[in-house]
C-alpha cells in the first residue's frame, strides 16, 4: 500500500481535481457546492498520499523525512480551507481567517517541503527524483501565488484577483500531476519526496 505507484495515483487523483474546480466554466456547470467538494475531495487525496510517503520514508533520510513531515502539515492545512471553503454563509472576515490563512499557511508548507526535496537532489540533474522535485517546486511556488491571489478584499469582498487565483492553482495542480506521474514510473521504484 506504500509503493511509489500508489503514492503518486493518490497525488495524481488530487491534482485533477485542483485542474478541475478552477476550470472556466466547471462552476457554472456543477455549482459552487460541487466544486468546493472537488477541491475538499483533491486535498484529502493529498493528506492520504502525504501520509503514505511520510510513512515509506525512513527518518535516516533527514532532508526527506522532513520534508514529508512539512508537507503533511501543509495538506492538512488545505485540508481546513477547503472544507470551510464549502460554506457559502461565510463573511469577509470568516473567510480570511477560516479559507485564506490555512491556504496560505498550506502553501508556505508546500515551499518549504518543495524546497527541501529539490535541496537534495539538485545535483543529481535529469534523474526521475529531480524531475520529481522540480516540477513539485514549480508546482508550490504556484499554489503560493495563487493562495496570495485568493485574499479577500475586506473593501469590496471579492478576491484579490480570482482570474490569477485559479490559472495558477491550475498550473500549480499540473505541476503536482507531472510529478504524482513521474513518481508512479519511477524505474528506482523508491519513494521520493513529492510534495503536493
């Protein structure tokens, strides 16, 4: 249950779901209601493959233990927002405090475990596990600007600038699923550090 492959189909089915519910048009279709519960379902896929890849990872590995560690803890927090993201009652304030900081809070553990796991592998350039660490750090330094993006203007309480807020949670999902991809054919069949 803790192989690369379905480490990385867990990370991969999470990540469709973060292409998914910013989608143009996919609101329109579903309803606010259905793509919250896109995004809740995308970060529990997330939490469940962080779990595993914390698990698989042996604490000798420092760098990569912490990193899974790190990464746990940002799913966790996405796992928050994106729940509280389903309430539709929610004000200005609540939102901020209840979806936007555990965002960015997740997002900030995104970069920090992206970073640690590039750190390691930046000099074993072109292997599966750099590419892995590559496209995952792209993927974070996104959900960062798409979580910076998503603040709520207490003023006028629409999102700082939503159109920014979902291409690059969007670009940020496609990084993710390159790497949940590339993780899966892994020929080392070892666990790397993807954070999602």
């Amino acid at each position: 249950m803790r192989s690369p492959r379905t480490i990385g189909l867990l990370f991969a089915l999470g990540s469709v779901c973060f292409l998914i519910g910013p989608a143009p048009g996919y609101i329109e279709l579903v309803g606010s209601g259905a793509d919250g519960v896109t995004f809740f379902v995308g970060s529990l896929f997330f939490t469940s493959a962080s779990a595993l890849q914390l698990a698989a990872t042996p604490r000798e590995q420092r760098a990569d233990w912490w990193a899974c560690v790190i990464q746990l803890a940002g799913t966790l927090f996405f796992n928050i927002s994106t729940f509280d993201a389903m309430n539709d009652a929610l004000d200005t304030a609540a939102e901020n405090r209840l979806v936007w900081t555990p965002d960015v809070f997740g997002s900030i553990c995104f970069l920090v475990a992206s970073w640690l796991a590039y750190s390691v592998r930046r000099r074993a350039r072109h292997d599966s596990d750099w590419w892995i660490a590559v496209v995952n750090l792209a993927g974070s330094v996104a959900f960062g600007v798409s979580a910076v993006a998503a603040f709520v203007v207490p003023s006028t309480g629409t999102e700082l600038d939503l159109a920014a807020a979902n291409w690059t949670t969007s670009l940020g999902a496609a990084g993710f699923l390159a790497g949940a991809l590339l993780m899966m054919r892994s020929p080392q069949g070892e666990v790397a550090v993807s954070p999602q």
